[in-house]
C-alpha cells in the first residue's frame, strides 16, 4: 500500500512570489490535513480537508489556502512568499479525520526555501 | 487553554544507554496521545498510543506511560541505538472531535 506522497520535496522561491504544494494521501483515506515545521514552532497546524471541504483552519493568514480535489488528492498555495515562510511543509492523511482518534500518516515533506 | 508541553528540548545520550522523554498536557476533556518519531528529512511516524484508561504500552524498545490524574506521560527508550536519533513529538487529542495539540519535540541524538 502506498504511503502519502508530496512533491515536490524541495523548491526554492524568491520573496513575492507564490508556490503549490502536491499530496497524495493513501488511497481510502479521506482526510488530508496540511502543517507547518520550523525549528522554532514545531508543528503548527494550516488547515484539514474532508472529502473536498475545508473542516478545520489553523492561525494562519489568508496567503495560505488549500483544496482537496474528489481524488483525495489535496494541493496548499501560498502567496506572495514572506522570508518566514521558509519551512518543511508536511501532508497527513487519514481514514476520519483529526476529529476521530485514527492515526495520522505523514508524508515526507516539501522543504520550501523562501530567498 | 490545551497546550501540550515536552522536555527536555534536546537530549544527548550515549549508545547502549535509556533515556525518558516527557509530555505534560493540559488538555481536557482528554481523548489519547500519541508519540510520534520523525527522523531527520523525513515525516512524523506514530510509535504508540495511549488511551484514557492505559497505564503502560510497549513498542519493541519503546515504553510509554499515561498519568490522566496528572495529565503526564513519558516515553523510555531502553538499550538506545544510533537510529533513535530522531525528534520525538508529543501528541494529544481532546475528547468529542476536538482537535490534535502538538508538542514542540525533543530532540534525540543517540552518540557512539
């Protein structure tokens, strides 16, 4: 059985300019929930997709969005790119969703660079 | 507010030798806890889970405990090996669909 998948596992940007992010959760599970890792913050939560709809948001401002297409397949854009910004990016995918208590697969990250 | 809180930070043990990780929550009403393992460049892995009435559960060489009266658990690693260098995070999840708090980690690095 294939695990997440999330590509592309490293780019590089310059300040301004915008980025799309690629995860393929395992195939059944219907939830794909995106985060944020920085040395400093841990794991923060960005939002969590459910069969194509948005359920939960994180803190996070409004250059941050994502979709879920009916695939399962979900896709996060981040606009006008902050040197902040620069962090691995990580995809977790499960059966339920954050609200059941199944556990979370992660994918192995897409490591942004923000120049 | 839930908040999930790990020590130490980091953690610099010798190979061959244990080591107790910890995790204090404040998180109510409370659902499980989950360690997870992420080594370097990779994603977070679960290595267990703790329900509401589970004392104790091993994984191989991992050990974890749950105190819900004191909203404390602890992960021991027993006989380290250089491959449990890794970053170890804390997760809990609150009661009736409540959302998953994170823990900050803390980092492992197992020396020869």
């Amino acid at each position: 059985k294939a695990g997440v998948t999330q590509t592309p596992r490293y780019l590089i940007k310059t300040r301004g300019q915008q980025v799309t992010l690629s995860c393929s959760p395992i195939s059944g599970h219907r939830s794909v929930s995106w985060y944020q890792q920085t040395p400093g913050q841990g794991l923060q939560f960005l939002f969590e997709y459910f069969s194509e709809t948005q359920r939960n948001k994180g803190n996070f401002p409004g250059r941050f969005s994502g979709r879920q297409f009916s695939n399962s397949r979900s896709e996060m854009n981040v606009s006008t790119l902050e040197l902040g910004d620069s962090a691995l990016y990580l995809c977790a995918s499960s059966l339920q969703g954050q609200g059941y208590t199944g556990e979370l697969f992660f994918g192995e990250g897409s490591r942004l660079t923000v120049l | 507010k839930n908040q999930v809180e790990q020590s130490p930070q980091s953690l610099i043990i010798l190979e061959g030798k244990n080591c107790t990780l910890q995790c204090n929550y404040t998180v109510s009403p409370f659902s499980n806890l989950r360690w997870y393992k992420q080594d370097t460049g990779r994603g977070p892995v679960s290595l267990t889970i703790m329900t509401f009435s589970e004392n104790t559960k091993s994984n191989g060489r991992y050990t974890a405990t749950l105190d819900a009266d004191t909203k404390q658990s602890s992960l021991h690693i027993t006989a380290s090996q250089l491959s449990d260098s890794a970053s170890y995070i804390c997760v809990v999840k609150g009661n009736q669909g409540g959302k998953l708090i994170f823990g900050q980690g803390t980092e492992l690095s197992v020396k020869p």
